[in-house]
C-alpha cells in the first residue's frame, strides 16, 4: 500500500525489479540411454564423450516487488540465503546429471541437463520462496538461456562475431552532408569493427533432450548465414544489401534478422531477437516478434 502521508518513506510502496548473482560450477553429460554410442556422438558431439565435462555457471535472478517501510524490496540476506540453499549448495561441484530428479536419465521423464532444462529446474526450485520474474544462466559468456516462467519456454542465446569495415554514407549526398549527418564515420574509406552478434531464439523445452532446439544446428545456420559471408569484408562493398542500404548497427541487425528468421524456424524455433554490438560504447537491438525479455545487462 502507497503511504500517503507526510511521514511515508522514500519510495515505501513502489514497484521495483532487483537483481541478484550467484555463481556454480558443475559437470554434466549429454548421454541418453536409448541411443546407442553413435547416435548419441551423433547427435551431441563432445558434449557426449564420456564422463562429462565442465561449466562455470552464471546465474542472475530478477525479482519485483514493492518497496518495504526500509527501502527494500526483499532483504537481501534472505535471497542469498534461497539462492544458497535451493540452487549453488545442490549444484556447486556436482554432476548435474546425477542432482535432481528431473536429470534422472532412468527416469522416461528425466532430461539432459542442459542451460535451458536447468534453468527451469532453477525456476521450480526458488520460486516458492522468491518473487522471481525472470532466470538467466550462462553456461559461458556466449551461451546463456533465460526463463520467465511460461511453461516449457525458453529462450536460447548464442554469442558470436566478426569483424568487418564499414562506411555511413548516402551515396546521392555530398560528402560534406555526411559528413553532417554521421561524423567521422562518413570518410572516404571507410573504418572497422570486432561486432558483437548475439542471437536469441525462442521454443519450447524438449521434455527428453532438454534443448530448444538442436545447438549444432543453429551455430552453423549463423556461421553460414551471418559470420561466414560478413568476416573481414567491407560491408558497403562486399554485402549486396548494403550497396543501397547504409550500414549502420541498426540496419545490419535488421538484415541479420531478415536472414535468420526463416531458417531458424525450419529448425524448430523462432528467433527472437538480434543484438548488434559494434563497440562497447553502442549497441542495437531488433526484436523478430513481441518483445519479452528485457535487456537484463
Ligand atoms: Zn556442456
Ligand atoms: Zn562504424
């Protein structure tokens, strides 16, 4: 409730999203027991060579709520202690495979523990106790999967880049216009960029192999489609699109959109969202449907 009078404090009432981080570091093994040797070396790579491998997990967690009488949404000892007790005291230094139920292969209903399928379990596990509005955990800084409770929906995202020159230039305007309208980006022979691709998709878990979608697949659609036709190219001159489009961080993420959506939907999901990171200093974003998940960096 809104305190109205002289006296309320700061803020008391008022709906506010915090964030709080904790860290594991698990093993895990992408083996289902149905499959014979080749067909799960098929189907997961490295990932099902035996006895597993290691990640050291970021997880954030995202909460609402209204602001209490001393400026808190929540007291932060006591979502570190939930975190502590329902998720990094189970998982840290622990086969994930062999943690929870819900990884028991042996089980027809058990899954592989993969980012998405944990970080629903993750989900199921502190929202008794915690206001949670979303869950992201990386299994890397280029891997990482985010939940907002919805089900067995998730969303997927891989980082990757590459690095290509560019010029921001009109062609039926002077060079002195240009120059006006985008600076030092507009000289003559253009300027280069490490940019950042972060390509998120949207699907639904798989109640067996706990992916959105196969990984394998989606790395080389964007290896295909996007890293391998841009790296060290100048996109105004190498990239058709770009001959009559000016290349900004804007436009080469909606042309990254325009190329993913379709195939990715061929492989069972649908992309979400482009991140275009051209320097730490600037980013675009383009969402491919309604817009969910908020930029939690
Ligand atoms: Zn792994
Ligand atoms: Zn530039």
């Amino acid at each position: 409730m809104i305190e109205t009078s002289s006296k309320a404090k700061h803020g008391q009432g008022r709906n506010c999203v915090i964030t709080r981080r904790a860290c594991f570091s698990s093993s895990h093994l992408y083996w289902l027991p149905e499959f014979s040797d080749s067909e799960n070396a098929a189907r997961f790579g490295p990932c099902a060579l035996s006895p597993g491998h290691g990640h050291n997990y970021e997880l954030i967690v995202s909460m609402v709520g209204e602001l209490d009488s001393a400026g808190m949404v929540l007291n932060l000892s006591k979502v570190k202690h939930f975190i502590r007790n329902e998720v990094t005291d189970p998982l840290d230094f622990r086969f994930l495979n062999d943690v929870w139920p819900e990884f028991d292969l042996t089980n027809p209903k058990g899954s592989l523990p993969t980012t998405e399928a944990l970080v629903r379990v993750i989900w199921t596990r502190l929202k008794p106790h915690l206001p949670l509005v979303a869950l992201r955990l990386y299994e890397h800084p280029r891997l990482w999967a985010d939940y907002l409770g919805n089900t067995m929906e998730a969303y997927l995202t891989l980082r990757t880049h590459f690095a290509a020159a560019h010029r921001l230039a009109q062609e039926e305007l002077s060079q002195e216009e240009n120059e006006k309208i985008y600076g030092k980006c507009a000289r003559p022979n253009g300027h280069g960029h490490n940019y950042l691709v972060d390509v998120t998709v949207r699907g639904s878990i798989d109640e067996r192999t706990g992916m959105v979608c196969d990984l394998a697949a989606l790395q080389c659609l964007i290896d295909d489609l996007v890293v391998e036709p841009f790296d060290h190219t100048h996109l105004n001159k190498d990239i058709d699109h770009f001959k009559t489009c000016v290349p900004t961080a804007e436009n080469i993420a909606l042309h990254i959109a325009d190329r993913l959506t379709n195939p990715i939907q061929a492989i069972g999901v649908n992309l979400h969202k482009i991140r275009l990171q051209e320097s730490p200093n600037n980013a675009a974003e383009v969402y491919a449907e309604k817009p969910q998940i908020d930029s939690m960096q």
